[in-house]
C-alpha cells in the first residue's frame, strides 16, 4: 500500500488535460464544495475590509473601492462608545473567572472520578455527567430560571430571596459561572481523563512501595502527570479571553442585569447588526480577534521560557 | 493498576459523587416535574420532583394552543434535512481529497483545512446571507451555511484512508468510475463513521438557536420558540392565566412542558452518542 502511494505521488507531477478528464467525477464530487467554502467562508473574511470603512445598509451594495475609507475611525467610535468598558469589564471578569473556576472544577472532577474505584458506578457518574452537555443552551437558560430567579429553587433552599438573577452586580458573573461549570464539568474533564489514562502505572506502584499515600500519589504523579495538558488547554483558552459567546450571555440575561452581562460579541452584534453600524460591528469582530492571536502567542511564548510544553 | 483495601476515601468518594449526580439531575427532574404539575399548585412552592398534583394539561394545552406543533416540525426537518444532505456531502468531499493520486488533492485540502482557524466572524457572515445572497427567512439558511464541518470532513477522511486501497483498485478494474467507487465500495464500509458525523450533524442541528436568530426568525424552531416563551415571560413575571379558571396554565407550566419537548430527543440519543463524541475529542488531540 505505502508502495502505491508513492507510485501515485509521482504520477501527481505530470498535470495534463487527460488527466483531468479521467479524474472528471473526482472533480465533479469535490467542485461544489469548494465554490460553497469560498462563498460561506472567503468571502466573509474578505468582509474584515469594512471595518476601516463606513458602511451603511445604504453604502453597503457599494462596490468596495467605492466605499468611503475611513482608517481606524470605527474602532476609536467603538472604543469610546458609552458603554465599551463596561462591556470590557465584563467580558475579561467573565473569561477570567471562567478560565480559573472552570479548569480547577473540571481538574477535581478528573481526578477524583479518577480515583473513584467502582466501576460501575464511575461508568454511570460519568455519563450522567455529559448530560448537561448535551443540551442547548436555551434549555439551559430555561432550567436556570427555575432554579434562580427570585423565588426559585435555590431561594427556596435558602429560605430568604438572594436575588441571584436580578442584582445589577457581577454577581451575575458567578452565577454564569456557576452555571457553565455545571454545564461542561463532565465534557471537559474527558479531556484530563484521558491524559491519566497515559501516565505509566508502574508510577504509581512504585510510589505505593516507597509509603506515599492516596493523597501524595495524587499531587506527585497525577497531577504532574497531566501538567502538560492542562498548560495546552490554558493557552488556548487565553487566546479565546475575548471571545465569550453571545449566545449564552444573551440567553442568560434579563433586562435588570445587562449591564454585567453585556460582552464584546454581543456588543458587536448589537451595533454592528441591531443598529446597523456595520463598520463599527466588524472592527469590533477584528479587534476580538487579533486580541485573541496576540494574547495566545504571547502565553505561548511564556510558557515556552518558563519550560513548559508549548503549543507550537 | 494498583489495587487496595477500600479506605474511607473511596466511600467519601462515593458520596461525592452521588451528590454530583443529585445536583445534575435535579433540575431536568424539577423541570420534568412541574411540566406534569397542576400549574396553580405549582405556584406554591416550586422545589419538588415528584408531581404533586398529576396532570397532562400542560402539555394539552401546549400542543393545542401553544403554537408549537410547527416549531416543532420544523426541528425535525431541518435536523433530518441538515443531517442527511450534510452526511452525503461530507464523504463525497472526504473521499476525494482520501484520493492522494487526485490532482486537486493538495490545494483543496488546505483550503478546507484553513477555515478551521480563521474566520470572517459575525457581521460579515450576516451580511452575506442576509444582504448578499438573499437566504433570510429561507429554509436554506439551516442547511448552506454550516453544509459541512470540516473537522467531521477530516473524520471521515482519515477513516477513508484507514480502508484498504486494494478494494477501490479492484473495482475500478472491474470498470467502475469513481463515482460508483465512491457509492458502491466506500461508502458501504464507512457506517461507523457515517453514524458519528450524523450524530453530529443531528445534535448540532437540534440544538441551534442562533441561525434561527439571526437569519430567520419568521421560520422559528423549537429552540427559538422556547427563547421567546422565556423572553416573554421575563417581561411578565410568571403571572398565572386567570381568565382561564377551569384549566389554568401558567407561563411557568408552559415553558417547562416545552423544554421537556425540546429536551427528550437529546436525552434518548445523548448515551449512545457520548461515546462517538469521545472518540472525536480524543482524535482531534492525538492527530495532528
């Protein structure tokens, strides 16, 4: 087989139009792919041109050339839009609690189904788990308000109104949170679950042997064990610090709390899309974006000088 | 593995994790509960998980005058639709960018392989469905964009290639085209992949709200529908129906009975496809 595929990647140097006629269905099978990626996925990154000129739903139509240049005028509109650094505020304290809650929440739930010693019952806990997964975030929102709006199960536990979906504070921060690690615990926990899955037993006998106990075993070889994963998973969640969906956001949201809900894509949609800015919309979609890259070289590059496993 | 004498650790573990499993069932229970829940009595206290006072009116009432019946079909056939014509895409692109001997193979797979990592974002894609080809509030706005993923298109791929070349060989001197290859040889022996990449594609489609959002909202799903029951009863605080004395429904019993609807075709498939997507996961951190 290796043979023939070398075989095959030599005839690949000779082009001809005969050729391309014997390989006429292969074409015929893949060409309406590529003019569909083109148009749904080349053609939108071409759009990352609006966002240095004004474009109006009058101006739009415009072919590009015609359309009023305008430099970084649209991100400075944005950046000085009333509520930007609210909305930047929210966006990082989100991602950044979300980073931290989430990976220690998931790293504890790995290691401790880990070492959960039933099998049976370590099957059940972990597909119960995924469930939440599973379901949309609609669903989601939809559960969540039962449990917290005011007097709502977690009000009723409780016994007094904690105001847990109606306090114009980042309290909604944690209770989004919250929410997405009991969402994703499980998913996310796969991940880890496997990486101990490959670190050596003999390891673990052998620490047995010299005296160290479950807890010791744990902190010494496990948790190193999957150390590089975890520095992996943290550099690309950085590199996504600005990219909290709006989906999640929105759904969540109410009226009394927008103020801390609010992040940059849902901004972005709001004034690129609700108010038909779309300019302004589209800097602030490119301005996420080379955050994103920059900030997930940068964590790269410090993990590698630190002596870390770098990503690339 | 190291085996041990059970300590009080591996019980403290246990009860660990039963309270996880309360904590997670909890609220689909709750949810179940209050949707089989007399809605007036509901409103006394909302902590519970066994129905207090059985009933089905809830879900009579959201089937017969809760305007769900067509959200509800059009879930359906938008995960149907999007699944199948998303899965016969998706092979006949991976089977020929498997083909190393396909002139195109190289330029194509890049191609493919480049929108995995940058994207035109959300405004520029709005404008092109919305302003640019016109697809708004057009049944096709569910299938076109999102046609194929190119990670499962990788998934299947490196399934194709993982199938011994002799079978293809052997059919195309027995004279078959590669089209027939492709529907008469491959294809057949990719079930296990075709099952995953459908899974996807139908959990995917079920799940989606923001095409419906953003692109066509006169074409609403059962997620969106849901999306406006909470939005509206957001506005209105879960005031209970009281021009309806006999059998009174409140938005709260509605909202629950319609997420027990949207909910139960995940909760039936989800087991049997946890496993395909671990695979995946798992795949996607192994290969390159």
């Amino acid at each position: 087989m290796a043979k023939n595929k070398a075989r095959k990647q030599n005839d690949k140097h000779k082009i001809t139009w005969e050729t391309v006629w014997k390989q006429r269905y292969l074409f015929m099978m893949s060409l309406p792919f590529v003019i569909w990626i083109i148009i749904f996925k080349y053609i939108p990154l071409w759009g990352w041109t609006m966002a240095f000129q004004e474009v109006k739903p009058a101006t739009f139509a415009l072919p590009i050339w015609e359309r009023k240049f305008v430099g970084f005028d649209n991100f400075m509109r944005g950046f000085q839009d009333r509520i930007f650094k609210q909305t930047m505020i929210n966006t990082l304290g989100i991602s950044i609690l979300q980073i931290a809650v989430g990976t220690i929440v998931a790293i504890t739930f790995a290691v401790l189904l880990n070492e959960l010693c039933f099998t049976k019952f370590k099957k059940i806990s972990q597909t119960i788990s995924y469930l939440p997964h599973f379901v949309s975030w609609v669903i989601i929102a939809s559960i969540a308000k039962n449990l917290f709006n005011d007097g709502g199960v977690i009000d009723t536990i409780a016994g007094t109104n904690l105001h847990l979906m109606s306090t114009n504070s980042p309290l909604i921060w944690v209770v989004i949170v919250i929410i997405d690690c009991w969402k994703e615990m499980g998913w996310n926990a796969i991940i880890y679950l496997s990486a101990m899955a490959g670190i050596d037993q003999g390891l673990y006998e052998a620490a047995q042997i010299d005296g160290a106990n479950r807890f010791q075993r744990i902190w010494h070889i496990t948790l190193p064990g999957i150390r590089p994963t975890i520095i992996v998973l943290l550099i690309m969640t950085i590199g996504s610090v600005l990219g909290v969906g709006m989906e999640r956001q929105m759904l969540l949201s109410n009226g009394l709390v927008q103020d801390h809900t609010m992040v940059l894509s849902w901004f972005s949609y709001l004034r690129g899309i609700g108010s038909s800015d779309y300019g302004l919309g589209t800097a602030i979609g490119l301005f996420q974006s080379v955050v994103g890259v920059t900030l997930l070289l940068i964590a790269n590059k410090i993990a590698g000088m630190v002596g870390e496993d770098k990503l690339v | 593995m190291v085996k041990n004498k059970r300590t009080w650790f591996d019980y403290l573990l246990v009860v660990i994790f039963a309270f996880i499993l309360v904590i997670t069932l909890y609220p689909f229970l709750n949810v179940l509960a209050i949707s089989l829940n007399d809605a007036t009595d509901t409103l006394k206290n909302i902590n519970f998980i066994i129905p207090r006072k059985f009933t089905l009116s809830n879900y009579k009432y959201v089937f017969e005058e809760g305007g769900i019946v067509a959200p509800f079909f059009m879930s359906v056939a938008k995960t149907v639709v999007g699944t199948l014509v998303g899965v016969i895409c998706t092979c006949m692109l991976a089977y020929t960018l498997s083909r190393r001997d396909f002139i195109c193979h190289k330029p194509f797979t890049i191609l493919f392989v480049i929108t995995m990592y940058v994207g035109g974002g959300m405004i520029p894609e709005y404008l092109l469905i919305m302003r640019t080809l016109h697809l708004g509030n057009n049944f096709l706005v569910y299938i076109l964009p999102g046609l194929v993923w190119v990670y499962n298109m990788i998934l299947v791929r490196s399934y194709i290639d993982g199938l011994p070349m002799a079978l293809q060989e052997a059919a195309k001197l027995d004279g078959a085209n590669d089209f027939q290859i492709w529907y008469k040889v491959v294809m057949p022996l990719c079930t296990p992949v075709i099952a995953t990449i459908a899974l996807f594609y139908a959990v995917g489609q079920w799940n989606s709200f923001m095409d419906t959002y953003l692109y066509a909202k006169d074409l609403p799903t059962l997620q969106y529908k849901l999306y406006e029951i909470i939005s509206q009863a957001r506005m209105q605080v879960d005031t209970h129906n009281t021009s309806e004395t006999t059998q009174a429904v409140t938005p709260m019993a509605i909202r629950m009975a319609v997420t027990i609807v949207a909910t139960v075709p995940i909760v039936i498939v989800y087991p049997f496809v946890q496993k395909y997507f671990i695979g995946g996961m798992t795949l996607g951190s192994v290969k390159d």
